[in-house]
C-alpha cells in the first residue's frame, strides 16, 4: 500500500499525474492519498485559527498557501479518469480533508 499524506498539494497537475504513475505500479494492494480540499470556509477558517494563536508569518502564509493549493473533489475524480483508476473512493473527512482510496484488489 502506497500512503500519500498532505503532499500532493505541493506539485503541479502534470507531476502528480507521474507520482500517480508510479505508487500505482509499485503498490500491489492500492493507494491511500489523504490531502487538503480547497475551500473558501477553510481559508477563513485557518485566519481565524492564526490570530487566536498568534502564529508567526511563516506559518500563516504557509497553511494559507496550502489551503488554495488544495483540490476540489471533482479534481480527483478526473485524476482518476484521466489515469484509468477504475476502483476508487473519495471522501470528505474532518479538518477539510480528502481521502482517496485507489484500489487494485
């Protein structure tokens, strides 16, 4: 099993696509991608969460940039398409969270 956690936000379309690539032909079980769902409640959400716990520049302009680098759900679904991923499951889970199941079993 593959385990991707709160990365794939970091790389273009085109470099997750190879990523997918090859977790996909080095698992024999399947992948499991946990990673950010970009949303505007998140975004204001994370402001908030700064200024009550006062946190520095950094960290601030870093999670917010995470935030917008997030995906949609249908994102994934044409991840999946354009890759040929036929089992898969996408979820919403807490904190704005995505969990994406790829199977080959």
């Amino acid at each position: 099993i593959v385990l991707c956690t709160l990365t794939l936000h970091h790389f273009k379309n085109h470099e997750i696509e190879d990523l997918l690539k090859v977790f996909y032909k080095n698992s024999s079980i399947g992948i499991v991608i946990n990673d950010l769902h970009r949303s505007p409640i998140a975004y204001r959400l994370f402001q908030g969460l700064c200024f009550v716990f006062q946190l520095n520049d950094m960290s601030r302009e870093d999670g917010l940039t995470s935030i917008l680098r997030g995906f949609k759900k249908e994102e994934l679904v044409d991840f999946s398409k354009k890759l040929n991923f036929k089992k898969y499951t996408i979820h919403w889970r807490w904190a704005f969270r995505y969990q994406w199941i790829i199977s080959k079993i």
